[in-house]
C-alpha cells in the first residue's frame, strides 16, 4: 500500500529513481482497442523535458518512451501497458556533495528518517523526474477522452499574474511562449521574471490554472471520491504544490449564497459558473477550472545552511542543473494529472446504471 | 468502486440519507485493544450537530450514535465497528417542494443526471448529514493517535479574518464561543456577521485552519499517496469545500527559493515552516498547518430562479432550516477528516521498514 | 485493509458478531435504478437461517433484514445500501462455559493470540451467522444477473454422493428436501445419515456443487483476477470451507491433454466443457461448475478435550444448538457469493472497451 | 481495475506478453532495508525457466532479471522495485498458424471475445510466461520471510501419486531430480511418465503439494480475507490450474466432527493438523499445507479440430516446443505465489494492535 499507484479502474504505477537505470511504469486498466498516436505522447513528454528552453533546466536528456507491452501493432490490447524512460543523462557524481547532507526545503532528511536509506542522487524517487511517467499515462489517457478538452497554463510568476478571466485567453496561444502562458504581453513579464531571478541564483513561485471543457453531466463519485477531491488530490501529488482551489476558491469563502449560485438555464447550463463546472462532486457540464500553486524549487545556487546525518548544520552551494521556476514544465503535468483522473472517472461512471 | 469508503488501512465506510431510516458507517481495521471513551465521541457528534447555537440550523437532532459491533467490553476487538445514527427529526413534507426542482448550486441536478433517480428529501445521500458518520470514526481514530494533537478552527467569515498567525492562538479557546475562532474579538464580529446575514436569509462562505502537532517525522507515502495530498481530498470530499492549501499555500506561489526555505537547526527541526510540517510528501515532524474554504451554504431563504424537470425555470423559495454559515459546525469535520488520515498513515507507516 | 470487505465494483462490507446487538452490512456500487423484490431477499435468508428444519441447528432466529439507505420507493439510488439484521434470540450464557476455553478446531485461539482479545459469545466475528449479510448481498445482486442462473446443491454428504452429472439433474427438486439434493433417492440416504450423526452427537461433512448457466462471454479479469480465482476465493472465504475445484478440477490433474481439451462447435460452444466455462480466467460461455468442501462441524456434543488460556488442558462438553452438517444452510451461501463474483465482474467488464 | 496486481501492502503489478519486447512488473510496499541476494532470486527464475531438462520445453530463454529501481547499493529502499526480463528468443513465426485460429482449452477465444484484439503470438498476455515475474517478486518476498520456509513440489504425475504423508519426506531431495518429488522412487516413475506422454506428442496434468513450516501464529484477515482464501486465489491464478485444497481438503467432507477435531497440546499446537495450519482463516503456528491440480497442457502434438475467427472448424497441428507436464517448472511459482500471500500477510498483521 505504498503509494505509487494512482487511478481506480485506468491505473498508474510508476517506477524509478532520477538517477537509477531507468523510470517508468504500467498502466492497468486502459480499454482495448485505442489505436495510439505515439507521437503525440512524445510530444507531451516534450513539453516536460529538461534543456527545452532558457529559462528551465539546462539538462539534456532526451525522455524517449519503450513501450513494452499492452500495445499490438498500433492498437492496445486491454493489457497491461509497461513502458520505460531510460535514465541517460545524469552526472551522479554532482551530487556526492550531499550524500550525506540534508537540503533545506527537499526530501532527504523526510526520506531519510522514515526508510532508513536513501538514493540520494538527483533526489532519488522524490525528484521530478517521476513526473515523465505520468505525463506518458496522461498523454495516453487524452487519446481515449474523445471531446473533452484540458488546457492548462502559467496564470502566475511570482506576484505577475494574467489579469483576465480564462474566458478571454486564446488557448491556442500557450505554446507560442516559453514561459506558457495564454497571454502574450504578460508571458514577456514572467519570462524577464524568471530570467532575473535566474540570474541571481534563485527561483520563484507560480500558478497553473487548468481548464476542461466538454466535459459530460456525471462524472464524479460520492460521498468521498468526489471529482473535485480527486482531481485536488492528483495536483496536490506533483511535486512542489502547495495549494488547489477549483470554481470560486478561496474566494467563494468570501462571498455570499445570493452572489455565489449559479442560477440555472432551461437547457440545464449555468448562467455562472462558480461551482467550477461540478455540484456535489459531480461534473454539471459546464467548463471544470481550477488553479494549483507551486512553491519555489528548493535548490537555490546560494550558499545555505544544511543539516548533515551526523546533526551538523553545513554550509552548501546548490550545484548542479535546476529550473528557476518549475512553472512552465509542470503545465504538461497537470493536464497528464487532470487527464488521468477524467480517464478513470468516465470509465468509474460506466457502471453507475445498468 | 462508488466512492463511499475512505482510508486505506483505517477504513470507513458510510451509507445513508438525510432523511432515510438511519445513517452510519463501518470501521473497518480499528487496532484490537482499544479502550474507547464514547462520550468523547458523542461531544464531538454534538459540536457538529444541528440546533446547538443561534447561528446554526434550529432543526434538532440528538445524533446519537449506537454501536452494532466491534467493541466488546468497552474495548476494540480488531473487528469491523458498525455504527448507526437514527434519523429522528426529518420533516420530510418540508421538500415536497423540490421534488422535481433543481435547486442552484446543490447536488440535485447532478445527481439526477448520473443516477436517474435521487431521494430528493433533504439533500439524500448529498446533505452535509452524512458527514457526522465521518465525526464518529474520527473520534474513534482520535483515540489511538495519543500525542497528536489536532485543532481546527474559524479562521474568516466572509471577508473577517483572524489577522493573527496561528502561533499566537490559544486553542483551549476554540470552544469557547459559538463560531469556534480563538481570538475573541474577531470571534464577535463574525457572529455579528453571521447573524446580519442570516437575517438577510442568506448565507456566508469561510475558511478553516487546521494545526496539527506532535506529528512524528515520517508519515506520508510517495508518490501519489503524499501525506498533503490525502489532507487534501479529505477536505474536499467535505460538502461546500472549494480549496485546500497547506504550509505557505498560495502565497507560497509569490514568493523565491531563498526566502522560501526551511533552514535546519541541528536537532532536525526548522526555524521556519513555510513547508507545513510536510515535505516531499512526508512529515518532517514540524506543525502541520492547512487552511479550508467554504462557499456560503447555496440554500437562501430568498426567491431563486430554478430549473423542474420538464426543464422549465421556476421560482422556488428556500425552506426548511439551514445554515447560514457552516464554517462553525464544520470544524469538527474538518478534525475528523484530519484524524482519520493520520491514523491511517500511523497504520501505513509501520509496514515501512522490516 | 482487514478483510471485511468483498468485491471491486459491487462491493459489500459487512459487520457484526453472533452475540451482539445487530450483523449487517453496506452495499457500495449497486447500480442504480434496480426494482428490487425484497421479499426474494428474505427468501434466500430464509432458505439461509438456522431451525428451518429437523437437520440444523434449532435455534430459532427470524433474521429480518431491515434497510437502512440506498433504496427510495423501491428502486436502488447508487447510493451504498446499508442494511441490518438485528440479533434477536442469543443465548449468551450458554458461551460462558468457553469464554477462557480455545475449543478445538474452532477460532478461539487464533483470534485471541492475533486480537489479543475476543468476544467469545457464539463464535462472535468467526460465527457462520456473519454469512446472512452476504446472503443479502447476494440476493441482490441476483437480481440484477438477469438471464445468469445460479444453482447449488448438496452433491455430498460424508461418503454418500449424487452418482450422475449435474446435467440429469432436475435443479427445481433442490428445494424439495431438506438436505438441498435434487437427487431424491440420494437426498433420503443423505438425510438419515444426518439424522444418525446427530443422535450420535457428531457431525459430517459434505461438499456443495454449483451451476451457473447463461454466463456470457468474457467475464474475468486476467492475470490475477481471473473469474475462477475469485470465484475459489469467495467460496474458502465461507466457514468450515477445505477445498474448491472447478471444471476437471482435481480429476483433470490425472488427465491427458489429448482427452481434456474442449473441441469447438462452430458457434463457438465446445462439444465437451472440462473446462469448466472458463479458459484463461475468462467465461467462455459453457456452463460454469465447481464444487466446495466443507468439513464438518467443530462443535460436537461430546466430551473433548479444550485448552484454556492458562496453558491448560480441560474437558469440555459442546453446549448450545449446532449444526450436524453446515452443508444443507450454506447452499444459499455458495449461492450469494458467486452472485457477489458474478455481478461484480459483470460491471468490470463493461470498461474492457471503449 | 484489470487484474495485474497481487497484494495489498506488498504489492505486485505486472506487465508482459510472450513475444513482445520484455515481461516485468512492479514491486510497490517491500519494505526498505532488505539486503537482497539477487543471485538467489535468478536461482528461482532458473528454476521455472524453459530449456532446464528434457522433459520440459526446449525453448532456449535465459530468463536474466534486470533490475531498473527500488535498490541501491543492493538494499531496498523501500520505494517501487522495477524489473524487466528481455523476450530475447521467441519464434514468433511459429505462431502464424494461429493467428485466425481458436486453439481448444485455450485463452484465443476468449481474449478475443472480451477485447476483440489479442496478440497471438505465442499465447500473448494469456502465456504462462508471465509468471516470470511472480518468481522474481516471490524470490524478493522469501528474503524478508526469514524463518519461514516454504517447499513446494511435484506430488503426482497422472495417476501416479507419492503415497506417503509429507511428513516422511526429505524436502532437500526436491532439487535432486528434475520432476521435483522428494521421493526417488516415484520421481522416476513420474519421469518415465512424462517421456511416454511426450513421444506420444500428448500431456498430462498433476498436482503440485506445498508445505509451510514456521508461520507465526496470527496471519490471516477474517472475514473475506482468510489466509487460505487467499493462498486459493493465489494458487487458482496461476495458468493451468482447476483445484485447491488446505489441510483435510476434499478428503475432510467425508469425515466426522470427532475424528477431525485437532486435539490441543498444551503448549497451543495440535496433535493432529487436519485444519491445514489454519483456523477461522488465520495461521495457528502449525505447518500450513495445500494441494493444487494442474490439468494437462492444452498445446499437443496432434491433429486436433480448431475453431477460426470466421465461424469455421479447421484442422490444426500443435507447433513451437511445449511442455508435456508443466507441473516441474510450476514448483516454483507455487512457491512464489505463497511467499506473495505470507510476505502480504505479515505486513498486514502489523496493524492488527496498537
């Protein structure tokens, strides 16, 4: 019951250290018969991959997916899918400085104390790193969700947030930047953001918002598996997030009911949409969105204080390849995250009636 | 797999509809040799029910909890507990009036859509009823957590805000007023909101925190099983939640690695903890500390359009005794929930190492 | 993650000793929208409960199921459906003679060296009783198996078996008597051999044999969940259970492949069925068949030797109203539980394909 | 929701067909700190490979595990251990015959009714070859079972039967030949056997005995959970296999009450150990011992009447290189699938107090 399986009936089990042999993992539970654009998966994959820009990790490492099973001239076969991302690019020997050193703000001294041992290289199963194999499930889930369409993007950098609601921003336009977001003028602000903070060794914080459009009236488990608590589950899971909110959030809590009900039209639409496009757990149809906050990545290229094992406090200097702002790479993260739960709920829907 | 049962190992399960027969819930994997203290069960059922100040629904039910099974001489026997809560003061005639009525921003409409038939009397199986199931195995879990100790309190209503950190909160105090906040200035002028508004017949969103401490160093399960990440789904499996962040949570998002960090003192604690007691998905042994938005209650004792069956728009009128603010009686669900994670991760815990 | 617990999709989660207030139970995933026919579920627990004849145990219990949730005018809602059947005719004092007493053969001593503690009234949670909570369940799930037909039937009692196949059977005779064989000339020998075991103050065992017809194609689920699996573990999940074959079952171990292989009909029938209607874990179509063994009955009323928790060998004397044979009561148990199998793999094959 | 994992807190999910590119799985919940003995693990994997003596199949596989996480420095670390085994020697052009083509008492018909895709070669997902994985995962789980022992061997080959009780055997000569029976004389009766029945291009089925010696008293989750249930479920997985039977098994549905009962010491053993080792579903700290049936392997070397996908019965003749008796090679899956459940089972019962 460790856990690193996500997903009821369509299931993600993940493998792998950032500097083992390799990570990966298995899918269970993917319907037979989906004819699979391999492409497109290693596109997704693309988009989260290291070296890609400036403004991310300079690390080259070409994230190639084997797929070893599952998959029979083109078309999955309702078998277990088990695919693999060879592990080719790391410098273990960056990290002997901190073989025995806790980091402020990582996972070593946490990992540590509850196993005992720990691959310390790269973070070991902590690192982001992980991450690849869910963007390969997601991507494969994407492929079977037919309509429904999941958009995420950068809304903020630090304190430069998109001040227009997701209504007015061109989705097509996320790709067009590095930094992803919808909204070209502010993308410039985040991206010199990011390249001063780049500069002065550190990194900074940011919002995704996710948005998921043609999602059909259903989907959703009472009383516990409710849709929003399992889509706030998968992003609380990625590394480095910190909050979710979904509809009005954290600020509905400030408002009214006479304000905050979204009226009905005839058709069973809402007039607004504050419930975030789900009522008692349950998809309404109307646009699910949501937001997710990252924290700054902890390895700043400053020197800092740290813990060793022997409860020492050390000075260390953040070495090796890291991003400023974890922000632009985890965009294909959390649309794999959001992809993986709508996979699983349509299918958990299938047996609602006879 | 409807999504009734919550916990891995600590498991509970719940049935049951606000105005069906009973409702209640299965313990399954409660420890043996438990010495259970059932009036503390039964004061923390009475924090959360209904007619226990002015400023909560005036419906009265004693929510008394009776034990089928599991305990046997006052002590846990490792069996499954079966608990039921009689349902002995629904007006069912009350919602004659909704019967084919979706009212805006409840579950009704959903929930018609997905199941194709609904007890619409009360909310069924959607009404915040069902969560005192979850405040009885709660009290359970809170028994064998020992040490760890779990305050939740009424952080805002609407846009009243303790302005306080947590650290300069006496919790002893939570209790000591009806909206349950510990600073007792902003504790009146929250009941003096709540009051306003509940003579508007209207209603009032807020937020919980949640602190919790003497967590030892070690619970959480990576990857997807992160400790924050089942905080996070307890909360927003809570009916009216709309966001969860924990640690620094969306402030977090604005802020840079450097100042961001956790710095070690030698013992393994922190000077700071913007991490909320947990990282990399595991309790560092630190405070763990979270923050919960409400919405306003959508039931409004106000004329509101809403939409028949027939798909026609209706005027219907809010009956029935409600909330107009839920934050105070959700605060010992929001412990509940809290406990119940922990125990199960206590449980999770042990199979870590040989 | 105790095992209180059965099934993936139809799930039931029961609770409940022999001696204490109520045994019961919660139905999690039954579709919704089911007319249930409540008086064919008091049926099957009637064909279930104890003193229906001269051959059981003749302890008068009504075990009147009373529900809880999940059902609105008739008609399940998708919600869980909790149930309880409320212990009305204990006589817990004819436990107190075993209540530091490990009988032999019972689970007395292992759950109290796994437990540490135990109610020992009745067999408490390893009482056969708990199986009236699954005969419920399976009642239900029978009814939403449409054309799928279950038949079990006594087919052994100590060394008297039915010498034909089940096909010259005529299963509408099984209730015809009360030992449960549709064989009347071998269901008389097997009811005298009952009745001498009895007046003798000892028990038999026997074996039950089950038939399921009309199972469409492709229920199952490889690898490890394949229909037979489940299905063997269902049936040694039931008290006193020693052995479960199916198909060929043992005698097939003796075989060739050139005489047990199932050549096909064009239609995709086979001309013979060693298999067993099942081939790589997944129904094929044939008839399903499989026999249990149940040994006999620990409890015998005579003197034996018992161990007490002191390290002490004592004699002691079975008391109370016991079964001579537990085979002719647990056909409806065999019953349920392939219906449990059966219902639950008919929902998870509906997200095999897209 | 499909079927590719075993266990509840050790955990195996595997992936593979026969003639893709590699088999594997994923070992999630082994405990961190085990100092593994990788030789050991290849040494079971010999065992269960093909190609090891003249009476199994002469398919020339090397079976080499490749480790790709969850150990460092040879220690588990207690997160996911991925491992792989290359399809380095398939044939896959032995296997053109059958690709239109329904095989008798196969899984060909039955895959491709319930996915309507299969990958044909060589039996795909339904090919024995995937218990290559539960060897190794089974192989790891010994290693943390300490003092458990578990011996499983061949017990009869058709109709020839060891004839003596296991007690009298020398597990230590189960190596010493290659059908795996202790006992030489009938080993050699079982081998000439085999011989014959290969010559005759034909098979035959058998059953395999296993043995448990020094399980703690206490393993086991009642109700639905039984330790042998789920050693049955266990054992039924595995390819070829129709029967079950612990302790009395078959032969105890013809016995008394009063001869079965097992008497106690007064140290808590028994004097007889009809109950198999387990009580009530949980281990008494006696030796736990089950019989499984293998039916004959459906591949023969003879014309034989076959089913095409276009409604036809064609003529076919068994190809590629077959086991004529699979039991030899399945000893140690056996073994495997018992050290899943024991190693399960020990983990579980940690949370069974406080």
């Amino acid at each position: 019951m460790a856990g690193n399986t996500f997903g009821k009936l369509f299931k993600l089990t993940t493998f792998g250290e950032s500097h083992g042999k390799a990570i990966g993992g298995i899918i269970d539970g993917c319907p037979a018969g989906i004819t699979l654009d391999l492409e497109a998966i290693q596109n997704e994959l693309d988009r989260r991959k290291p070296g890609q820009s400036k403004i991310v990790t300079q690390r080259k490492e070409p994230d190639t997916v084997d797929y070893y099973s599952g998959i029979f001239e083109g078309v999955t076969t309702g078998t277990p899918i088990g695919f693999v991302i060879h592990n080719t690019n790391q410098k273990s020997k960056d990290y002997g400085h901190i073989k025995d050193v806790y980091r402020p703000s990582h996972a070593d001294y946490t990992y540590d104390k509850k196993y005992g041992i720990r691959d310390y290289r790269g973070g070991g199963r902590s690192s982001a790193r992980e991450t690849a194999s869910r963007v390969v499930a997601g991507a494969i889930a994407k492929q079977f969700l037919s309509s429904i369409e999941i958009n995420a993007f950068t809304s903020s950098v630090g304190d430069i947030f998109i001040d227009k609601p997701y209504q007015d921003l061109d989705f097509s336009k996320i790709e067009s930047n590095i930094i992803r977001c919808p909204d070209e003028a502010t993308a410039k602000k985040m991206i010199t953001k990011v390249e001063e903070i780049k500069k002065q060794g550190d990194t900074i914080g940011g919002t995704i918002t996710c948005v998921i459009k043609n999602v059909p009236v259903g989907l959703g488990e009472p009383v516990f598996d409710k849709l929003h608590a399992e889509l706030g589950k998968a992003m609380l899971s990625i590394n480095a997030v910190k909050g979710f909110e979904y509809g009005s959030g954290f600020c509905g809590a400030k408002m009214k009911g006479s304000e905050h009900n979204d009226l009905f039209n005839a058709d069973g639409t809402t007039k607004t949409n504050l419930s975030g496009g789900i009522q008692g757990g349950i998809s309404n149809g109307m646009d699910i969105y949501f937001r997710v906050a990252f924290k700054p990545v902890a390895t700043v290229i400053q020197k800092q204080d740290a813990l060793n094992s022997a409860g020492e406090i050390v000075e260390m200097q953040g070495k090796g390849r890291h991003d400023p702002c974890v922000v632009p790479r985890a965009v294909p993260i959390v649309e794999a995250m959001a992809a993986l739960v709508l996979a699983d709920y349509l299918l958990l829907d299938r047996v609602t009636r006879l």
